[in-house]
C-alpha cells in the first residue's frame, strides 16, 4: 500500500548560485540552477504543502529583479499540472519562516498551517536586536509574521512545540532547534498504513539542500561518504549534521528517501517532466491507483 | 546628515516583533515566553529612540510625503504598542478580541505605509535580502541612501 503521492514542484529558480552556498565548502565548484520549490503530498482524504513559497507581489518582483530569481509561477499555474487548486489544500506545513517557504500563505484560503513555536518566538527575539546584528534578520519578512497573525486569529495558524506524530494520519513533523534556522522543522511520510519503518520518505526543507549535504564524498577522511551540512545557516552545523542523521536512521540509511527540494538534479533521480511554462515536477512516489502527472514517465 | 534607513528598517522590525508577540500570545496558553535574552529590547524603547532620531530629521521638499508616511506609521505603531498593553491588562475575553482585531489593523496599517514609502534601491525594504539564500550570486549592489537634512 501507498497512501501518498509526493510531487516536488518548482514554482522559479535561480541560476548561477554559488555551490558552496549549499555544499560547505564547495568553493572551488561550478555554480549550480537553484530551483525554488514545495511538496505536494495527496492521500488519506488530504491534500498538503510542505512550505508555499513566496509571493511575486509587493516586493517579490524587486527581489526577483534584484536577485537574479526567474520563471516564477503562481501556486494556481504550478498546482494546476497536478490537477490541484490552491482552495483544495487543507494543510501546511512550513519548514521554516524564510521569505521562499512562508511567503505566500494568502493564496491557499483554505488551509491550517503548522509551524514551530521556537521559529515564531526566535524571530521576534532577533527582530528586536540592534542594526548591527542584522545579518540575522536575513530572509525574514516581517509582513510574513502578519499575515500568520491573521491565519492566527482565522483559527487557521497551529504552533507547535516540537514533534508531532500523525499531524494528518502517516505525517511526522520533527524539530531541529538552531539548525537551518532558530526552529526548523522538517517533515516524514509513512506512507505503508502508518506502519513504523517501511516506506518512509523525509522531506527535510532546507536542512538538506543538495544531495552532498547527505552523501559527499568522503574519501578524503577515508570514509565512503559523509555528510556535509548546507552552508546558510543561523544555527548550528552541528544540528544539522544530528537533524541528517535522524533523517537517515528513520530510512534506514538510504538517502534516497531523503528529498531536497532546492535540488536541480531530482529531476535525474525521480520521473520528472518539464512543465509548458519552464517548470519541473519530479514524482517522488504514486499513491496506490493514483495516475501519474509526469506521464509519460521518464528520468532525465 | 543622518540616513533614514535605520529608521526605516527599525520600523518594520518593530512592527514584525509586535506582529511575532501578538502571535505567540494568542498561543500562549501554558507557555512562558523566552525573549528575556539581555540583548531583548523591548519595542516601547525601539519606537522612542526612533521618534528622537524623527525630530532631528528636515526632509526636502521631495521627500515629504514619504516623511510623512513613516510619522505617521511611527503614530499608528505608538497606538499599537498601546493596545498591546491594554490587552494584556484586559480580563474581559471579548473586549480583549475586539482590541486585538483593532491591533491587527493597526499593524497591517503601519505595513501599508511602509510599503508605500519602501524604496529597495534605496535600501528601504522590509525584507532584508541582504544576506538572502537568493543573493548570494555575486552581483554586487550597492544602495544609494536616501539622505534627509538633519537639524544641529
């Protein structure tokens, strides 16, 4: 049995980004497309985001600008090649409060957001810090932290102090306190039944990045691989390394299961197609008797 | 001269930390808030240094109706800050929601206004992309400050 279909959708990307942004220590690599995207989960009567992106409004059009993002799509245009419309999804799950992943909750009316209470409660600790502590404040919008009060006062906003088990029946959420962020959550899918220990997938946010964050190279210390932590992080290295490993152990150390989704390359791991407006869907796995959406199937 | 950036930026902050209390405080429940880091200022004393630096602000001619945006988000976040505390002295469950939904007005006011007056070339955005996971591609950009006269 599989009770969930997972669809990684990029909604805009980058090109030209620094590897060694994402790969500590990469410095010497050939800078990498960095696609923007977020996890469609369906099953077990639900229909769920991991993260929404952020909105090409108000500012989002100086940030692509400024910053070099292209190809954006609305989360009506990019659902839509799932069969999927913003009012159908019923959850959220945010990995974390960066502009990219928690920047557009206003376009899914219909939906109650999950996020951990240490990212809501770091945040406003940091946003009271003096100018030159600024660099801590990067990626936040403070207009994002408004728009939740609303979800707030909707009923629609859920904070969480930690892991939660069967947030909708088979999803696991886990925090990694001063990891990516103050309170990083990501986000696992037990998708036999529920059951422990089979058929999980982990969908981590931006604690893994790249596919090297959870299986570089490891020759050089005389180990077959190793991890290696993404570098942009407000917190620890080391929680991160501890988030990959309880990661890993809960899939029994196969990394596949491990789904980043700032990851050009998914598209050579998973079935994956191009979308008419530039955008790649990879199907991570099908649902039992769900269609697929990349049809006709094919890895790059 | 001084640069009203600093202002600027000191006003979203303040705006996102009240928004972040406001949140937390309506899932409070049996929490206990952790901001009392020695660093934690308290937005109160963040708006009061900011209507101090206001003062010794003469904006030019072509500046005025942005300078008046930002008095007037600074008044609206005074008024903020005011219903904040009046909620936590508030022991009425309905009067403290209907303070609290004329708090969440207040905020998105002094938003708006801040998205009027923002100027990203110029620095003035309430999103600092500065060190974003998006700007780290090597192209160098440099704001051009916007310089307001000041007073001595």
């Amino acid at each position: 049995m599989v009770d969930y279909s997972i669809h990684v959708l990029e909604y805009a990307r980058t090109l030209n980004y620094p590897k060694a942004a994402l790969v500590y220590g990469a410095f010497d690599d050939e800078p990498v497309t960095m696609p923007f995207s977020y996890v469609l989960l369906r099953g077990r009567g639900h229909v769920a985001l991991v993260d929404v992106g952020y909105a090409h409004r108000d500012h989002g059009k100086y940030l692509a600008n400024k910053y070099h993002i292209e190809n954006w799509r609305s989360p009506q245009v990019v659902l839509a090649e799932c069969g999927v419309a913003p009012e159908d999804v019923d959850t959220v799950f945010i990995t974390h409060a960066h502009f990219d992943h928690f920047g557009n909750v206003e376009d899914f009316p219909n939906a109650t957001f999950y996020i951990q209470r240490e990212e809501i409660e770091r945040w406003t600790w940091v946003l009271s810090l003096p100018d030159r502590m600024r660099w801590m404040t990067a990626s936040i919008d403070p207009g994002d932290i408004l728009r939740a009060v609303d979800l707030s006062a909707e009923g629609r906003m859920k904070l969480l102090d930690g892991d939660i088990e069967n947030a909708i029946p088979g999803i696991d959420l886990h925090i990694a306190k001063d990891s990516h962020t103050y309170g990083s959550m990501w986000v696992s899918v037990r998708n036999n039944q529920g059951r422990h220990g089979e058929d999980i997938w982990i969908l981590p946010g931006d604690l893994v990045c790249q596919f090297e964050n959870v299986k570089m190279d490891g020759s050089l210390i005389d180990v077959e691989s190793m991890y290696n932590p993404g570098a942009q992080t407000v917190g620890s290295y080391t929680n991160i390394v501890l988030a990959i490993e309880e990661m890993m152990k809960l899939v029994e150390y196969d990394e596949r299961r491990i789904v980043p989704v700032h990851e050009a390359r998914l598209a050579d791991h998973f079935p994956s197609r191009i979308t008419s407006e530039g955008l790649t869907i990879s199907e991570i796995c099908l649902a039992d008797e769900e269609d697929s959406v990349v049809s006709p199937a094919r890895v790059r | 001269m001084v640069t009203v950036v600093p202002i600027y930026t000191g006003l979203s902050h303040i705006t996102g930390q009240i928004g972040g209390l406001l949140l937390l405080s309506m899932h409070r429940e049996n929490h206990d808030l952790h901001l009392d880091h020695k660093l934690y200022r308290d937005p109160r004393d963040r708006l009061s240094e900011i209507e101090g630096n206001l003062d010794t602000i003469s904006p030019p001619k072509e500046a005025k109706l942005h300078f008046w945006a930002i008095v007037k988000a600074v008044g609206t976040l005074r008024q903020a800050i005011d219903r904040m505390e009046r909620i936590a002295a508030t022991k009425d469950a309905e009067r403290c929601d209907q303070i609290t939904a004329d708090l969440i007005r207040r905020l998105h006011k002094v938003h708006a206004l801040l998205r009027f007056t923002a100027n990203p070339d110029a620095g003035l955005t309430s999103t600092d992309f500065d060190n974003t996971c998006c700007n780290c591609t090597g192209h160098a950009h440099h704001h051009e400050s916007i310089k307001l006269g000041v007073h001595t």
